[in-house]
C-alpha cells in the first residue's frame, strides 16, 4: 500500500500547498475539485479532437473565421460544443474559486475568492455570469447588464477562429435613443486554450523520474 499524502499542491504557480490537518479538514472541498478536474479534462479533450479534425481540412496558409453555415463543418456537433463552453465556464470558475476560497481561508491576507478567479480568467468569468449560469437576458436580477449584453446572452454563442473554437467570437453594437451601445464586457475566449493555459498552474504533467 502506498503511503497517505502528506501535501496537496492547489496552485502551482503561487505556490499555494495545503497539508497536515488540513488535508483532513478539507476533505470534501478537494473531492469536488477532484470531480471537477475530471469533468474540465474530458471537455478539453472533446472539444479539442473536433477542433484536431476541422483543421485537417482547413489550408493551414488561410486563416478562417466561421460563424453559421459553413460547409468545412459538416458533420461537427457545433451545439454539443456550445453546451461543452457553457458546462467547462461553471465548472472552471467553480474549480478556480474553491482554490481561491481555501487560500483565503487558510491565508486570510490574499485575494478574495472572486477576485483570485478573476486574475486568471476575467473572460470566462464574464461569460459564466452573462451567458452559462444563467442568460442575462432571462435574468431580471441583472438590470445592471446593458441591452447589448443582454441580447448578446441568446445569441448562438460560438465560432471558429483561426485553430480553435471561441465563445464571444464578435462584439454586438446597437443604437437607443441615439445612444450606442456594445456588450464589450464580453471577451473572446477559447475553452481549449484556456484549459491549455490553466495546466501549469493546477494540473502540470509528472515529472519523469
């Protein structure tokens, strides 16, 4: 039998390291980021094997943006996809703000949970709270939102851009009473480039021994 783990590396790039009691005591926060890493690792894989077979058929000289009926995507489960960033932008942020809230629990001086999430990924969080936890236009608690991001929220929410899928892929602009208005809260964002990103600093590859 293996021996029992002794430290929990949460965050490898600011060095947040959880161990003694604490691994006890927080038993259940790190079975759900346990689940959660699962989950965001098999998003990334599917997404990321769709994107491997479009670009097989796409010139790599020419840079593509598709958005709508493009005959290069026949045959791709591009709804399955939109599902797949909006079931990745929960779980990420929900993955991300439990680190950030045991940090904050254990180091009472560092960032708040919500503010650890948003220095490192500000665009998905944006897109979690208007578009994949709920439509902000569906939402009447979020009159803060203007009405291009409301109706950006119901807009068919992905396209694809150069290499990769994106969520957000265009700005929508629109004029009241002479007033114009853009969703500009909303930033393009790839889920696997994202996830690309996010593995040095919560899920780096072993090291060869």
């Amino acid at each position: 039998m293996g021996s029992a783990e002794t430290t929990k590396t949460l965050d490898y790039i600011e060095k947040f390291i959880l161990s003694g009691e604490n691994l006890t005591k927080y038993s259940n926060e790190l079975a759900s980021l346990r689940y959660l890493s699962e989950g965001l690792a098999f998003l990334y894989k599917q997404v990321k094997k769709i994107e491997l077979t479009i670009n097989e058929r796409i010139d790599p000289k020419i840079r593509v943006f598709s958005y709508g009926n493009d005959p290069r995507m026949a045959g791709i489960p591009r709804d399955l996809i939109s599902c797949a960033f909006h079931w990745y932008s929960v779980s990420v942020c929900n993955y991300a703000l439990m680190v950030g809230w045991l940090r904050h629990t254990i180091e009472p001086t560092s960032s708040l949970p919500w503010d650890y999430v948003d220095s490192i990924m500000p665009a998905v969080r944006a897109w979690r709270d208007k578009v994949a936890a709920h439509f902000s236009k569906a939402d009447i608690r979020y009159r803060g939102d203007n009405i291009a991001e409301k109706e950006v929220s119901v807009f068919y929410p992905i396209a694809f851009d150069d290499d990769a899928f994106h969520a957000a892929p265009m700005k929508f602009t629109m004029t009241k009473k002479g007033k114009r208005i853009t969703s500009d809260v909303l930033q393009k964002w790839s889920l696997t480039k994202m996830h690309e990103q996010l593995l040095p600093r919560y899920w780096p590859a072993p090291q060869p021994q």
